[in-house]
C-alpha cells in the first residue's frame, strides 16, 4: 500500500515528502484514514539522534486524529 508523509532521512535534517510501501492488513490490524498528525517532543529528539541511535528515514508522529475505514 503506497502512503505518504514527512520523513527525516538522516538526524537533524529537515522534514521532506516521503512515499513509502506499508505491507497488507493482517486480520487483526485496523485500517486507520488519518486526518491529522502532530509531532510531540520525544518525536523530536527521536529525530535528531539524540537519544541513541535511530533508523532513517524516520516519520515522526504519532499523535493522530482520524476514522477507522
């Protein structure tokens, strides 16, 4: 499933457009259409390294809003 986004690509650089590949629904997952997103400040030091280690790219956020499809 093809999904869009911000991402950073390595610690401490900016957001950019970033499409990426989701794998299928498994019969317990739940199909979200999410409306809106914030970035709270663990995303923050999340993104720039500054707990350790991350895996780039990275989509920081993970306060949504949005329905269940």
């Amino acid at each position: 499933m093809k999904t869009k986004g911000y991402a950073v690509k390595a610690a401490r650089a900016p957001l950019e457009p970033f499409t990426f590949d989701r794998r299928n629904l498994l019969d317990q997952d739940v199909a979200l259409d999410i409306y809106y997103a914030g970035i709270c400040h663990s995303d923050i030091h999340q993104a720039r390294e500054e707990w350790g280690p991350a895996i780039f790219p990275m989509v920081p956020g993970h306060e949504i809003v949005g329905r269940v499809s």
